[in-house]
C-alpha cells in the first residue's frame, strides 16, 4: 500500500476522464503494463462500428425486478475468501473489501487468484469490483520483461484452477474487454479503466429469458450483451472469482451497489440460503494444527506419480514445489523463449523466462516465505531434498510449529494396489493408443489398394478390354468408421509393471550422483511429528532403500569425487622421474653423437693423409695407429637386444653406461605414461571415494574420472587403435578390466617407477620382432598430443615439469 500512495492523488484526479482518452495518452507508468495478451483469444478485435453496436444489448429490456428476499430467509454467513481459495500472492483488507497482490520478491510477475466463499445455484444475482488504483510491477526501466495489468472476474466451479482463463470450469469477463468461456477468450465490449465500477450478473434463473447466461455492467450501464454458460457449467454451483495482477480493487457482494443497474437485482450478500452453497474454512480439529507433508520416494520410482494420487484424496492441500511454480508462471502469461529446450528434470525443471526474479530462485522465496503465514495445509514436493537428512531438517524449519504440524509421507519400495492401478490403466491406454494407430494405418492401407483396384478396373473398362483375373485375394470393403478392437495387457505384462516410465527424469545425472549415496529414510530426531509408510514398512523400506543405494553405486559414476592429496604426490614424483629420464636419454644421444663425431673426423683424417700420401709418394701403411684408431680397434660393443629388461638392476645403465630405455620413441613414451596414470587412477580412486560399496572404476566412467584427475581427455583412438578393448590390450601387464572394473597388477606404493619403464621397454621389443617380421599392424600411430601437459587454468594444478618435458614431449 506504501508503494502506491503516491499514485492515489494522481488517481483521484482522473478518475473522471473517459477511460478510453486516458488508456490512449499513455501518461501513467502503468500505460504499457495494460496492454495484455490473449493467447487464447478466438476473435479479432471489433473495429468502432462494432463495438458501439455491442453497447446496445438486444436482451437488455427484457431484464425485470428481482423480488425482496425476506431478512429471514437470507445467508447469514459473511462472504470472504477462504485461504484454501486463494493464491499465495493474494493479499486482503480486515474488512475483506480491499484486494491486492504481492509487489515484490518476484511474485509481482504472476496472477493473483481468489474464489469467495459463497457459491450460486439458482437465482439471479450479482457481484461489484472498482478499480482502485494501477501499480507499477517493477522498479527498474529497464526490465527485460514488465508485468502487464490483468483483471478478470466471473464465476467457477468449487474445484476450479485458481486463475481464470487456466481451467475449463470458469467462465467471465476482464478489463481488456475479452469475454473468456474456459480457456478461450473473444472480444465483446471496450476497454474498463482505472476508477471504474465493473459488476457481473449471474442469471441462474430457470424463469428469465436470460437463464443460464452471464453479464458485464460498468459504472451500471450493461457492457455486454448476455453471455451463454459453456455446457459444463449449466445446472453447477458457481461461486464469484477474481484473478487480477499490478491492481487494487475494491470487491462489493452487497447489499447495495456501488452503481445501481437498469433494473433492481440483488447482490450475492442479499441472496436466499436456498439459492447458494457455502463453503465453510478448512479448520484442524480441536486441539490440532495445519499440517506439512513432505513426500519421501527415490528418484523416477512414483514420485510424482504417487504424489497426484494422493492429492486427488486430499484436494484441501496445497502443493509447493517447482512444478507447481512453473505451471502458476506459465498461466500467467509469461512466455518462454522459443528455442528453450525440454526440462532437464521434473524436481528442478528449468525456469528460463528472461525474468531474473524467475530465474534467480526469488519467486520460490517468496512463495515459502508466505507458506507459513497461511491458516491451510500444504505438500512440500521435493524429489532430492526430501530423501536429504541435512535438507530435511532445514526445510522443516520454515513451518513453526507452533502452528503445523510435520508429516513424512514415504512411498518406497513395492508401489501398493492403488499405484499399480493407476501404473496398469496408463499401459492400456497406451498399448490402445498403439493399437488404435495400427488399425486405422492398416484401414488407410486397404482403402487405398481398393480404390487403386477400383481406378484400373474403370481404366481397363474404358479401353474395352477385360481384367484379368488372378489368384491375388479381392480386397474387401472397409468401412472406415468401424471402431478398432479394445485391447487388454496379458499376465505377463501385467506382472511385469512396476513404475509409471517418463520421458523426463526425476533428477539430472549430475544431482543424481552427487547426492544418492547420502539419501535416507526421515526419523523424528530431525522434527517430524509423524512418519507413515505408504507402501512397505518401515524395515522392508530401509532394506529396499540400502539395496537400490548398493545397485547405484555400480552404475553411477561420482560427479562430486574431488581428487585428493596421495594423487597429485604421486603425479609428481612420476614426473620427477620421468624428466631425469629424458636428461639421460638426452645425455646418452650427445655421447653417441660425440663419438660418432670424433669417428667422422679421425675418417677423414685418414682420408686426408692417405690423399697426401699419394701426392708425394709417401707410405702411409707403415704408420702407427693414432690414438683415436686404437680405442675404436679396442671400443666395447654391448649386445643390447641380448639384455633382460626385467633383470637390469639399474635402468640408467644396463651396461657400457647404455640406458634402458635408449630405444624408446614417442609412442613408448606415451603408452608408458598411460600405464602409470591408469595405476595411478585406480588406486586414487578407492583412496579418495573411500566406499567399500564402490569396487572401482567402471568402463563407461573410465574418460570421466580420467579427465577428473588429470585434467586430459581419454581417447582409444589417439593410441592408434579403435577399441578400449584393443586399448588394454597394449598396456595389459599394468591395468585390466576384471568383471568391468579397472584393475591395477601393480602395488600402489611402488618404491620406484622402473616397472612402469620396464614394461614399456618389454612391449617395445615384442612390437619391434612383429614388425621385423612383416606385421604392420604392430606398428602404433600415436597422437602429438597425448602428452602436452594439461591446460587448467587454476594456479597450483599439478601439469608436467622438469627440464625438456614440456618443450620436447
């Protein structure tokens, strides 16, 4: 109300200008948020000979006098909005007149839906609304989207969608001058604006040639012409419903009118006990509270499934969760962007509306934020959150209990009769709807080949010749309106049902991983006042519970797995060890170059003095060896393909200062390097998950946590082969795959890395004979880039080091 004061004198003011002449200068900050948008209207808009004709009703003189309704035989309840019947964001005054909605917190984008509690059965009567005052919906100018004015009235049934316009058991009017019949909206009178008197007559009297119709009055001149109830409306209760946004308005049920019409007609507060039912509030019994449930069931085993199930034995609840909030979003009018792809989840769906309000989390604030402040129950849906202890307990600290009650309503386990009722009749109808598609195809397919049949016989017969007659079965006449068969599921697929399939998950992969293995049945220590078991007992469900938990801990991989000190250690020390290799291998090749040089040189030398000597007749047989000749006379040669590599003490010189790994080119490099990460992974795996119910790394999740920890992608082909079964094949002495599970055959403590060299320099061998011998398929095509050091922007990532690592390899 603070917020809107400054509009009052501005209002008052202009309340007596031509609605129309104000909506056109566009003066007011509300100007814009007027103009609303009728998704579902079925007319176009009249042009101004039109509408001046709707102002002159054909039906209006036949209205007559109500009669005087003796005080005794009128209602005696006061007519007001019942919590259970409103909106979260609907706001009233003490004396239940002044109505508003929420302004802030984001809520502000959405409608605001009331239905009074006093509903009309017979009779002809009529209800008031004045338009106090437009409000701006939001503080900045530069919002992407701004909340447009929305005021609708009419009449619904008791169990109607709080919004009008959203369900088909509603029927009115709104500002905008759209007559709405369900879902559906037409244009029938101009424009209401601010300080006008708009009252709506319900005609449920079986005697007035207007029975079963609807009308709009403003300021007490008729506006429209009687509208007919949709079908399903004749014969119903239908009680008086608002559902407005960015408006204060003043509500009147009576007993005098604030603008008098054409003809005496009584207010809904004047009306007689045997034309209306009233809804009487919603209260606990004595000594008891309003009661909380939180649903409790695994993910994409019924939940929300269950939950509608419930609720249709429970329509006094009103449900709280994100599914809720995106279907009040949608019916609000506010639109997605058209290349917003499908929800990712039923418990989180995603909320891209370029509303940040919407997007950033503030409407579902708000919306828990006033939960607590209304005299009703509620359902707390929340798939993760409510199988979380820690989640648990702070979200049951959002009710006082002072005033709620705290139940847990837990469905795990065997779904109980009424699901798997509910589980059989969706399987029929789609085994008939398959069914159904199959006839019809079928029917499609016959009648074309018999209306082709018809075409050549008529052609054959129009060039005077005969048909010949074949063996081929005459196809008979199909009667395309006969009905396809009913079908029914056989015992097999009967017994085979369990849990209603979704297109949507529950949860996304990542929530799902990171937090079932905390999942857990609630217990009174967290603040519940009672747990019931819907459909096991309280033991069958713990085991069912620790049985699915064990099941996903073989076939979820650990999104939330962070590596842990012993790993990076380990990295380093590898790569330590791998660059004082690389320095002797670099030191090796510049003695072999050394010498080989001096050998060219003391080569041509010789040459030299041999020339020389031919010259000038000179001998050079009889010349002494120089030193250089004798120690390549005397120079021992190591025969290295002769050396086991498995028995070298020290692979830095297996001998004549000859290391083991002089051979080694850069696939041996890479496939060594893999052998060790891969031993590396699996031993980190099981340090840092430290789950005894998790036996190790499984095929499918292998790239995963080989990126996790190494910041690097995993890719068979990059090795030269096609497979990671040709993969292991490579690097079998190290690491296999046993039941599916990464397996390391080396100890994880190793006192050297020399194995891990070894093996490479053993592999080296085998593959060197295979190809001498004409195999080419031993020969390895490796990547350039499986051994870049890893990017990682962090400071402090533990990427390759040591000299000539980085710039050679």
């Amino acid at each position: 109300a603070k917020n809107s004061n400054t509009n009052n004198k501005q209002t008052a003011n202009t309340m007596t200008e031509p609605p129309e002449k104000k909506q056109k200068t566009g003066d007011s900050p509300a100007a814009e948020e007027e103009e609303i948008d009728h998704p579902n209207q079925t007319e176009d808009a009249p042009d101004e000979a039109e509408t001046s004709a709707l102002l002159v009703p054909t039906k209006a003189e036949t209205e007559k006098d109500s009669d005087d309704i003796p005080a005794a035989d009128k209602i005696k309840e006061p007519i007001r909005f019942l919590p259970a019947d409103t909106t979260l964001n609907f706001l009233q005054s003490s004396n239940n007149r002044l109505l508003m909605s929420m302004n802030e917190g984001g809520i502000q984008h959405l409608l605001a839906g009331a239905r009074a509690n006093v509903g009309v059965k017979s009779g002809r009567y009529f209800f008031e609304i004045k338009i106090i005052e437009y409000i701006n919906g939001v503080d900045s100018a530069q919002a992407v989207v701004r909340p447009k004015t929305v005021i609708r009235l009419g009449f619904s049934k008791a169990d109607a969608p709080l919004l009008l316009g959203s369900g088909d058991d509603a029927v009115g009017f709104d500002a905008d001058g759209y007559f709405w019949a369900g879902k559906k909206s037409s244009y029938t009178f101009p424009r209401a604006g601010r300080g006008s008197i708009l009252g709506v007559l319900l005609n449920l009297d079986s005697s007035s040639d207007n029975f079963n119709t609807i009308s709009l009055f403003r300021d007490g001149h008729r506006l429209t012409q009687p509208q007919s109830l949709p079908d399903n409306l004749e014969g119903e209760t239908l009680y008086p419903h608002l559902t407005f946004r960015n408006v204060t308005l003043q509500v009147n049920f009576g007993p005098s009118p604030l603008a008098p019409l054409p003809f005496k007609c009584n207010m809904i507060a004047d009306a007689s006990k045997k034309s209306v039912e009233v809804t009487k509030a919603a209260k606990p019994p004595k000594g008891k509270k309003y009661e909380v449930v939180y649903p409790i069931g695994l993910p994409d085993q019924g939940t929300f499934d269950a939950l509608d199930l419930w609720l249709q034995d429970h329509p006094d609840y009103m449900e709280l969760s994100d599914r809720t909030f995106l279907d009040w979003i949608d019916q609000s009018g506010i639109r997605r962007p058209r290349n917003l792809q499908a929800k990712s989840s039923n418990d989180k769906p995603e909320m891209h509306y370029q509303v940040r309000e919407i997007e950033d989390g503030s409407i579902r604030r708000a919306a828990f934020s006033l939960a607590p402040l209304m005299d009703r129950n509620f359902v707390v849906m929340e798939v993760c959150d409510n199988l979380l202890p820690d989640a648990r307990t702070e979200n049951l600290k959002l009710f006082p209990s002072s005033r709620f009650s705290k139940t847990a309503l837990v469905s795990v386990g065997e779904p109980n009769d009424t699901y798997l009722e509910k589980a059989k009749e969706i399987a029929l109808a789609a085994k008939q709807e398959a069914a159904d598609r199959a006839f019809k195809s079928h029917r499609l397919v016959l009648k074309a080949q018999q209306e082709a049949a018809k075409r050549r016989k008529e052609a054959l017969k129009a060039e005077g010749k005969e048909e010949e007659k074949e063996d081929e079965e005459e196809i008979p006449d199909v009667d395309m309106s006969e009905k396809p068969p009913k079908v029914e599921l056989t015992n097999e697929e009967e017994e085979a049902l369990s849990f209603i399939p979704h297109d949507v998950k529950d949860l996304t992969p990542f929530v799902l991983s990171g937090a079932f293995s905390h999942f857990a049945l609630p217990s009174k220590a967290e603040g519940f006042d009672t747990i019931k078991y819907e459909w096991e007992n309280e033991s069958s469900s713990q085991e069912y519970l620790k049985s699915w938990i064990a099941q996903k801990k073989l076939t979820l991989r650990a999104d939330d797995l962070q590596p842990g000190p012993w790993a990076p250690e380990q990295q380093q020390k590898w790569l330590a060890a791998v660059a004082a290799w690389h320095e002797k291998a670099d030191e090796y090749k510049a003695v072999l170059a050394e010498k080989q040089q001096k050998k060219q040189q003391a080569k041509r030398e010789k040459e030299i003095a041999a020339a020389r000597a031919q010259v000038t007749g000179d001998k050079v047989d009889g010349q002494e060896a120089t030193p250089m000749e004798t120690e390549e006379q005397e120079e021992e040669t190591l025969d290295f393909a002769s050396v086991d590599v498995f028995a070298a003490e020290d692979i830095l010189d297996v001998g004549l200062q000859t290391p083991l790994f002089k051979e080694f080119g850069y696939e041996d490099w890479a496939l060594m390097t893999l052998r060790f990460r891969l031993h590396l992974l699996a031993h980190a795996f099981k340090r840092d998950i430290q789950d005894p119910e998790r036996p190790g790394i499984f095929l499918d999740h292998l790239p995963f946590y080989y990126n996790r920890y190494f910041k690097k992608y995993l890719d068979a082909k990059k090795y030269g082969v096609a497979t990671w079964q040709d993969l292991f094949k490579l690097i079998k002495e190290t690491v296999s795959f046993e039941d599916g599970i990464l397996t390391p055959a080396v100890e994880a403590d190793v006192e050297d890395f020399a194995a891990f060299l070894k093996q490479a320099e053993h592999h080296r061998r085998d593959r060197q004979r295979r190809i001498s011998a004409g195999d080419e398929t031993a020969r390895l095509k490796v990547a350039a880039d499986v051994l870049k050091p890893a990017v990682n922007p962090n400071k402090g990532s533990w990427k390759g080091s040591g000299k000539g690592w980085g710039k050679k390899w």
